[in-house]
C-alpha cells in the first residue's frame, strides 16, 4: 500500500512506503533477513514475488528507453521536433511515432485537428 489506508475497520493495514522507491527498498528489505521480520511464510513469499516483479519491470523500462534513445538519436525528423520548446526525447518520438515522419508539420497539424493526410 502507497500513502493510503482504505482498509474497512475489520481489516489490519499499514501504510509501508508513501512512493514507489521507497517502496522497492521497503519491499528488499521485508523480504531480506533470515529472521522473517515477523511476517508469515505466505506474507513473505508474496513479497518476495512482487519485489522479483518490481525488479523485473524497471529492467524492461529500462530497455524500453535505451530502445526510444537510440530511435530519437537516429532518427532527423525527432530531432527536429525536440527544438521546439518543452518537446524532449519521449515526446519527439512518441509524435513522430503517431502521426509519421514526412512532411511533420503537414501531418502533425491534420492528427492535432483529427483528420487524416492524404
């Protein structure tokens, strides 16, 4: 649980992290230590499941953003776009990705606008 308590009445919680950081490191640390930290068997096996997960998700981000790197990198029409003010890497390339690369403004006008480019 992350900052909140939504738990009914009849039901024990406790907030464990108030972010997704501190939650990673609070989850290592749960499941870590050979005393159990005073959870279940079942508790901390499911800890130890999620935090395996949480690991395994920031590995595919991370791959996911050297790939989105490499394509702005190599890509003219996404750097172009990145000189306009407040438009970076991501959304350079998410654009470009979405309406297409030639001629961008002509394309990038008619998708803002809802219709299709001949």
């Amino acid at each position: 649980m992350i900052a909140r308590n939504t738990c009914s009445q009849s039901e024990k919680c406790a907030v464990i992290a108030h972010n997704i950081a501190q939650l990673h490191r609070r989850l290592a640390e749960m499941s870590g230590g050979s005393d159990g930290g005073g959870l279940s068997d079942l508790v901390r096996s499911l800890i130890i499941e999620l935090h395996a997960e949480m690991v395994e998700l920031y590995r595919r981000i991370a791959v996911y953003v050297r790939r989105m790197r490499d394509i702005f990198r190599n890509s003219e029409p996404c750097q172009r776009l990145s000189r306009i003010e407040c438009i970076g890497p991501v959304t350079a390339t998410a654009l470009i990705g979405a309406v297409g690369a030639e001629p961008v403004s002509r394309m990038f006008a008619s998708w803002r606008h809802g219709r299709a480019v001949p």
